[in-house]
C-alpha cells in the first residue's frame, strides 16, 4: 500500500509540474469576423488552448513564456490541396520509372516540413502513390515534422483519364489498371476503388472528372465521368465516412460532378455561370488553386519544360484561371483555399493570399477560407482554424499585420502545431 501510495503521488506531482506556455501576443486575427484583437496572452497547455486572457499574464515559475508582442497571430493555415509526394520539375516523367517508393518517401518528408514551416499546419493530400498515407502515419508518431494530413492516397480515374497512372507509358508498360490502381470505368469499379481506398487508409476520395494539365492526355478539360460512376463513387465515400473532391477544369464534367454529389471542385477553370449557379444550389465548394494555374502558364513558356501536348494545355488553362475565380466570388459561390502545392514548389503556399486579393476576394474572407471554412470542410470546426479555447494549439505568427500587408503571410516567423513550437525567429 505504501509503495502505491508512493506511486500516486509521485504522478500526481508530475501532473502539478507539468509546464503550460504563455504566448504574450501584440495582436491576434480573429478569423471568424477578421478583425484584430490586441495584447492577450494564449494560454497553452498539452496539445490545446487552455485559455485566451486579456494583457500579458505570467504564470508560475515553471511554465514558459514566449515574447510574440512585436507579431500579429493567425491560426495555422490549412490547404485542402497538396501533393506531398512530388514537386514539379522536367524529370517529373521519368522520376516515375527511376524512383522507388523509398525515394518517394524521402522527398515527401522534406516537402511536408517546408510546407509546415510555411504556417500551414493542416493539409489535405490529394493525390499521389500512397507514400501520402505512409507519411500521415509518420507525422502522426512524430517520425518526422509536418502538418497534419487528410490524404486520398491514390486519386481515381478513368481509363486514360488525368490520373490513369499508365499514360504516356509505351504500349507493353501500359497494362490494364483498375479499382485497385485506382481506375474506374464501371459504376461496379467506382464502388471498388472507394472499399481499397478505405482498405489502403485513405481519409478522403478524390476523383478527376475532367481531363488535368500536367497529365500526359491530349484534353484538358474534357468530362471523363458518367454521372452512374460518379454517384456511385459518392455514395459509397459516404457509407464510409469520407467525403470526396473532384478535380475539374471544364464545366461539364464539373456539373455532372456537382449533381453527383462532391463535396468540392478542384480548380474549376472553365466554370461557368449556369454551373457557378449550380455549386450554390448544391452547397459545393471551390478551391481555387489559383497559385498552380499561374505557374504551369508561365512554366509552358520555358522550351522543353513540359512536353508539348502539356505545355499546349497549360498555356489555355493558365491565363483564363484567376478571372474564373474572380467572377466565382463575385457570384457567391461558397470556397475554401487550396493552392496545388507540388505543381509549385512547397511552402510557397501563402502566396496564393495574394492572387485571391488580386482577383477581388478581400484578405478577411481568404484567411477565413484558410481556416474556418476549411476546418469545417474536414469535419474539425471545434478543433481548427481559431486561435479559441479548447482548440488545438495550431498557432502562427508574422512581423505585420496580414489584413493590411498580405505579403507579410509569406514569411511565417513562428509556427506551433498541437502544442509544440516548430519555428521561432
């Protein structure tokens, strides 16, 4: 008895020591009516915001404190559009036959911590090997350091389609890929390609129902979908509590997508207004990605970079993307934030603030679709994209204040994810 009475109170005076950090904060971005509030001290404890007080408050003389009196603090940022497992460049192609699942491994993790780095404590992975999932796991134990991650591993398709990962292969390469390597072309193979999704250990489905960019295939924009495969892909996402995004550039496919029941269009370049309309009556969110638009348009340029059937298509897709999504705004269809990080090098991510501001979409309203509308997005609206009591201690800081100077966005010089400080300068 006198040993576990020992024991006892050896814990509880561990608990009684455990530190709390106290982040005295100049000013703070309240992201639900994206105004600024001065001088409180964020109160830290564990993985999660104990409390939020007025002034700058100092606790006992174990816990910490952090001098953040000079930064504006923001919520860490969550992108529902990356790729972790590639960034583009020319050998992106033949990376595909040189590269074993290892050396994905590898370079994925250097690109999850610069995205980290960059304020973005959250992403949504859409699309690679299944490496994507292999690397949640790993940030989750803490092998290496990232955001968090919602991966759809494998991204779906059609024979051909963007994402069949046989294109552009010589004839004897090629085989005949199907549910399990995420080729659909059935209504029977949509129901499958979901169950191995899930069997895999995937968060969310993605399917690319219209023709993509950096895809060796001729069409850019052309549905790939019937509207039987896409319902029956959402309809089994949805017995198995994910949720899916589609990939889509021309407005057809984006409206069977739409009436098949997604939950977000990706990109959304060719929309038009009747389908703008339709994302509304739906509740569909877009996620402009204009940041990936902007640079296959000016990387198309460059001879050689892509091959020619992907440099035609980029220099169409490039130019008209940030007026869509302009015109998407002012409509009032509802949008999250994504920028398609891995057409663009990671942890540039935040300069996707920038375009949005350029195409009419006020600071407030990206840094809320950077954070709340996406955290609701993912099913996490009590746990993300505030800086609140009881939500996870996601926390970022920058040198001026974001709603005046959004440059200032592109150069986090604090990062904090679930309680444990990543970056300070």
């Amino acid at each position: 008895m006198k040993k576990l009475a020992l024991i006892i109170s050896l814990f509880s005076l561990t608990i009684l020591s455990a530190q709390d950090l106290y982040l005295h904060c100049g000013n703070i971005v309240d992201t639900a009516s994206g105004k600024l509030v001065k001088e409180k001290t964020i109160v830290v404890s564990g993985n999660k915001i104990k409390s939020i007080q007025n002034g700058y408050v100092a606790g006992s003389a174990t816990d910490i404190v952090i001098d953040l009196k000079d930064k504006t603090i923001l919520p860490g940022f969550i992108d529902m559009h990356v790729h972790l497992e590639s960034q583009f460049d020319p050998q992106v192609y033949i990376k595909r036959f040189t590269n074993n699942e290892a050396d994905v491994a590898f370079e994925s993790a250097v690109h999850a911590k610069s995205t980290l780095m960059a304020g973005f404590t959250t992403v949504r992975d859409l699309g690679g090997t299944g490496v994507n999932i292999a690397l949640r796991k790993a940030i989750n134990k803490g092998f290496v350091p990232g955001p968090r991650v919602f991966t759809s591993g494998k991204a779906l398709a059609t024979t051909g389609g963007h994402a069949d990962p046989s294109n552009g292969m010589k004839n004897d390469l090629m085989g005949d890929p199907g549910p399990k390597e995420g080729v659909v072309n059935s209504v029977e193979d949509g129901k499958k390609a979901v169950r191995q999704r899930y069997k895999n250990g995937a968060d969310v489905i993605k399917i690319t129902a219209t023709g993509g960019v950096l895809s060796v295939a001729k069409s850019g924009h052309n549905p790939q979908f019937t509207l039987e495969e896409i319902q029956s892909i959402t309809s089994t996402a949805k017995n198995y509590g994910m949720s899916v995004a589609a990939h889509a550039h021309g407005d057809e496919g984006m409206k069977l997508a739409i009436i098949g029941g997604v939950q977000t269009i990706e990109h959304g370049s060719f929309m038009s207004e009747e389908t703008m309309d339709l994302m509304i009556k739906h509740n569909c969110y877009l996620i402009p990605t204009i940041s990936a638009g902007k640079q296959v348009a000016e990387k198309a340029k460059q001879p050689g970079f892509f091959p020619p059937v992907v440099a035609r298509k980029a220099l169409e897709i490039g130019p008209i993307h940030q007026e869509t999504m302009a015109k998407a705004y002012k409509k009032g269809v509802p949008m999250g934030f994504g920028t398609d990080a891995g057409v663009f090098p990671h942890g540039m991510n935040a300069v996707e603030f920038g375009y949005l501001v350029e195409a009419g979409i006020p600071i407030k309203e990206s840094l809320k679709a950077a954070t709340i509308t996406n955290a609701r997005l993912l099913g996490m609206s009590s746990e993300l994209g505030q800086v609140k009591e009881g939500f996870f201690a996601d926390i970022i800081a920058v040198d001026q204040n974001p709603l005046s100077e959004v440059k200032t966005l592109e150069n986090v010089s604090f990062v904090m994810k679930d309680g444990v400080i990543y970056k300070q300068q």
